[in-house]
C-alpha cells in the first residue's frame, strides 16, 4: 500500500506570494490532517478534514486555508506568505471513520517552504 | 489547558543505555497519548500509545508509564541503540478532537 504523498518536497517562495501544498492520503483514508513543523514549536495543528469537510481547525490566520476533493486528495494553501512560514509542512492520513476517536495518524515526508 | 510540554529539548545517552523522555498535560479530558519517532528527511511515525485506562505499555524496548493522577506520561527506551537516534514527540488527544503534539526530544545514541 503507497503511503501519503506530498508535493512539492522543496519550494523557495518570496513574501507576499502564495503557495499551495498537495498531499494524496493512503488509499481508503478519508481523514487528512496537516501540521506545520519548525524548529522549537514542535508540530501545530492546521486543520483536518474528512470527507470534504473541515472537522478541526487549530490557531492558524486566515492565510492559511485548505480543502478536501471527493477522492480524499487534499491541498492547503498559503497567501501572502511572510518570512515566518517558513517550515516543514506534514500531512497525515487516517483511518478514523466519521465518529471515530482520533488514532494513529500516517505521515508524509512534509513539503519544506521557505520564504525569502 | 491545550498545551503537552515536554523534557528534555535534547538527550545524548550510551549505547545499551535507558533513555527517558517526559511529557505533563494539564487536559484531564485527554484520553489518548502516543508518542511518534521522526527520522531527518521522513515524516513522523507512530512508535507506541497508551489510552489512560492502564499505567504502562511495553512493546519490545519501548515502555511507556502512565501518572494519571501527576497528569504525566514518559517514553523509556531500554537497551538504546545508535538506530534509536531520532526525534521524539509525545502526543495527547480528547475523543474525536485533534491531535496536540510536544515539542520534540532530539535523541542522540552514541556507540
């Protein structure tokens, strides 16, 4: 069974631009979170959706936006980008169903953003 | 209320020593705490959860202990090895909500 795939791995942006991460979840998961990774600050909850609704949403600006396709395919975006968004950004997949309680959350390697 | 702080940033140990991690919560209503192994270059995996019905879980080298009553949970490490070196994060979730994540313990095994 593939894993989660994300891309792009690397980008290079300048601030003010906007970018969009993509992650494709395993195969059946329905459930796709994403944190941004930094170093010191751990990992910060972004948002999870199931089933192309929003679920949860952590305490991120209104910059930061994603949505969910029919296939479970995902993407978040990032607008006028600011030096402080450089990061790792992580999307995870799960299995959990709609009423499900939360369980193990599969990674992908993470797109690694760097704002210039 | 949301926070899982974690000890120590940073941990250098022996090979064939015990390594111990530390995480305190202060969400009673958590009810799901895992701890994740992250490899540079690779995404997070999950290493070992405990749901707080039992105060210890062990799968092979790996041990975690439960306090409810301190609201503390630790990652123990027992013969530690140079492939062990990695980042460690402790994790702690409420029913369906989202899953809060430590701020991560860079592990270093030395031979």
């Amino acid at each position: 069974k593939a894993g989660v795939t994300q891309t792009p791995r690397y980008l290079i942006k300048t601030r003010g631009q906007q970018v969009t991460l993509s992650c494709s979840p395993i195969s059946g998961h329905r459930s796709v979170s994403w944190y941004q990774q930094t170093p010191g600050q751990g990992l910060q909850f972004l948002f999870e959706y199931f089933s192309e609704t929003q679920r949860n949403k952590g305490n991120f600006p209104g910059r930061f936006s994603g949505r969910q396709f029919s296939n479970s395919r995902s993407e978040m975006n990032v607008s006028t980008l600011e030096l402080g968004d450089s990061a790792l950004y992580l999307c995870a997949s799960s299995p959990r169903t709609s009423g499900g309680y939360t369980g193990e959350l599969f990674f992908g390697e993470g797109s690694r953003l760097t704002v210039l | 209320q949301q926070q899982v702080k974690q000890s120590p940033q940073s941990l250098i140990v022996q090979k064939g020593g015990i390594s111990i991690i530390n995480c305190a919560y202060e969400n009673t209503a958590f009810d799901y705490f895992p701890w994740y192994q992250q490899f540079p270059g690779k995404g997070p995996a999950l290493l070992i959860a405990i749901r707080p019905d039992v105060s210890e879980k062990k799968e092979g080298r790996f041990t975690i202990s439960f306090n409810k009553s301190a609201k503390q949970f630790s990652l123990h490490i027992m013969d530690s090895q140079p492939g062990d070196s990695a980042t460690y994060f402790c994790a702690a979730s409420r029913g369906t909500d989202k899953l809060i994540f430590g701020t991560g313990t860079r592990l270093q095994v030395f031979p």
